[in-house]
C-alpha cells in the first residue's frame, strides 16, 4: 500500500505539472504578443517591438566578476563569482524590468525569462565542450524580504528563475536563502557600504542540500553586485561548491539596492 500511495501521489504531481504546462502553452498561443517595454501588438513572438528594440545595448563582455567573501572562520573567502547578463541596463530593458517589479506585471518573466535562456545557450555554445560555469546542480532566485514580498505579491527574481530553469537543467530551490533583513535603499551608498549593509542579510535554509552543489544565482538587475555577492558569500559559507549568477541586465549604476 505505501509504494502503491507513493506512486499514486506521483501520477497527481505529474499530472498537476502537465496542466500547468498545457495551460500556459495554450494562454501563449492564444494571446496576443504585445512588446515587454510598450504593449506595441507584435506580429510575431519577440520580447520587444522594433521601435524598442533599437536602444538595446547587449552586454559585452556577457559576464561581470564579482568577489563574494566568506563571513565564517570556515568561509571561502574571495570566491570569484561570474554574473551573466542580456543587457546592459538602460532603453526598452529597463523600461520592462521596472514594468516586471513595480507595475504588477509578473507576465513579463515569461518573455524576459527567454533572455536569460539565451545567455545560457550562449555561454555554453562559447565553450568547446558546451559547458561554463553556468553548469549547475541548483537553481536559486535572490530571495526579497518577507515584508517586500507581501507588498509586491511576487518575487520576480523567482520567477524568471522558474522560466530559465529547463535551459539550466536543474531543479529550482526558491526558498533556499532567505532575506533575513530588510535593508534600506542603497541608491546613494558607495560599493563598500552596501557591501556592509548587506552583511548578515542572508541565510541558507537547508545548508546540507547546498553543500558541495554547483548554484545558479538569479536576479532581474546587478548593479555593483553587492547583493548577488551576499548571497554567493552564504551559498560558500554553506559549502556551495561554486556559485554563478544569471541576470537580465548589468548596470553600473541605478536607483535598486542591487
């Protein structure tokens, strides 16, 4: 009886996943494509219309190297760590991740989500063996904090990790870090003050599922990567075997305490 409730329990979580599947499928097929920056109808499926799409500036070189230090006696301290991104933030990319955040729009992850699974394919396709750092054992979205996430509704960040997630080809773990503190905005504070101030903000939840796994980092924007550096100094800290990190855009400097 338990193997046959086991298996069971297995065909209703199967199933439940295949409708979701055919769902959005058929919800996609059926609407109408609309650019992610403008709502311009679009005649075919794309993530922006022409007129938006002239002010994307693609990141060059795709990654950014940031150092995430360890904050225990055991911490892997100066872990590099390689943020991947589309753009470079600015035009009809940040008009549609200030869309996603701040408009009540979390329908954009689907199309911006195909960004992020194009700069997967296109890392690994520079590689001779098709492989990168983006290998990975986990999927992990950086957490917001439970007071932000009850005002917004949605963590995008979790939700454009679930749209990359078959291209990266590892199961998401959106509840593995958790944002302990909700720290102030950090528009006007220099690299190493927001370094300070996110110190401590986050932990791991199951520090034993994370030790010794390759982990994919995802995040809407990095900015001077202090907050995706935070998380990669508590994925290290738990004895990550290494951390990357996936975003849609690289920006030098904007108004989020990223």
């Amino acid at each position: 009886m338990p193997l046959l409730a086991t298996f069971l329990k297995r065909c209703v979580l199967v199933a439940r996943w295949l409708w979701a599947a055919l769902s959005a499928l058929l919800i996609d097929l059926l609407s109408t494509a609309r650019c992610s920056a403008c709502d311009q109808t679009l005649r075919r499926r794309s993530v922006f219309c022409p007129t938006c799409a002239t002010s994307i500036v693609r990141a060059t070189p795709p990654y950014r190297a940031i150092v995430a230090l360890g904050t225990s006696d055991a911490g892997a301290g100066g872990q590099t760590v390689r943020v991947y991104g589309f753009a470079q933030y600015g035009g009809a990319v940040a008009d549609a991740l200030r869309r996603l955040k701040y408009d009540d729009r979390p329908d954009l992850a689907h199309p911006l989500g195909a960004l992020l699974r194009r700069v997967t394919r296109q890392a690994r396709a520079a590689t001779p063996d098709g492989t990168s750092s983006l290998s990975c054992d986990l999927v992990v979205p950086v957490p917001l904090h439970p007071r932000r996430l009850a005002e917004r509704g949605y963590n995008q960040a979790a939700l454009l990790a679930r749209q990359v997630r078959p291209e990266l080809g590892a199961p998401l773990r959106p509840t593995m870090i958790r944002r302990v503190i909700d720290t102030p905005a950090q528009a006007r504070l220099s690299k190493q003050a927001r370094a300070k101030n996110l110190r401590g903000a986050f932990v791991i939840a199951r520090p034993e599922q994370v030790r010794h796994q390759r982990v994919i980092l995802v995040d809407d924007i990095a900015t001077t990567g202090a907050t995706l550096a935070a998380c990669a100094t508590a994925l290290h800290d738990a004895g990550a075997a290494s951390v990357s990190a996936l975003v849609v855009a690289l920006a030098d400097r904007r108004s989020d305490d990223k």
